[in-house]
C-alpha cells in the first residue's frame, strides 16, 4: 500500500490519568459540554470545562501528574501558550454537533480541528 501523504490530525484521546481530573471538573461544572486539555512540554497539564457558547465554564486549572504543585516554568508563566504541545476538547457525551465543535473550537484554541 502507499504511504499516506494526506495529514491527517491525530485524534488526541484523554489519558487515563487526564480522564480523572476531566471528570472531576465536569462534577464542578454542570454547564460544561466538555473539557479543554492543554499539554505542556513540561509535562504539566492545563484544563478548563467549556460551555456550548465557547466560554469558560470553570476555572483554568493548571496541575502535574504526581506532583504536588506544576514545575518552576508554570509557577513562573502559568503554563505559557509557546510551551504548549498538544491541546484538544474532551467533549461529554452526546458531543456537540460538528458544527458547534468547530465553532467551540475556533473560540477556545484560536483554530478548528481540520
Ligand atoms: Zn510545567
């Protein structure tokens, strides 16, 4: 078979450990139609529920994984946007139409999925 040359955009899926914390904002925020996950090169994590108007529906909460406070670099920028490497939506069930996603998307990550 050939090799691919489209690009596609890799489905980023929540961890395990990233699921836990999702579904502990969610608790937090009933507005929320899903989670925005933003994965520093750091290792830390930032994350925030979203409402279906693209607006935030928590806090922004920043944390590392088996760490009790994020490293030095977050204390210092809050997890500056230049050191981001993946950030996705982790939508609740039933997920928005494509159409919402998109919109939702553009509001929060500056940029739509395709
Ligand atoms: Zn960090």
């Amino acid at each position: 078979m050939a090799k691919q040359t489209k690009k596609k955009r890799k489905q980023l899926i929540a961890e395990k450990r990233e699921l836990a914390m999702i579904e502990g904002i969610l608790e937090g925020s009933p507005d929320g139609i899903g989670v925005v996950v933003v994965r520093l090169e750091c290792g830390c994590r930032k994350m925030a529920a979203v409402a279906i108007d693209g607006e935030p529906a928590s806090k922004v909460i920043i944390y590392r994984d088996g760490a009790e406070s994020v490293c030095e670099k977050c204390k210092d920028d809050g997890g500056a946007f230049m050191r981001v490497t993946e950030s996705f939506i982790h939508w609740v069930d039933p997920e928005p139409s494509e159409d919402e996603k998109n919109i939702i998307y553009s509001k929060v990550l500056g940029s739509t999925p395709h």
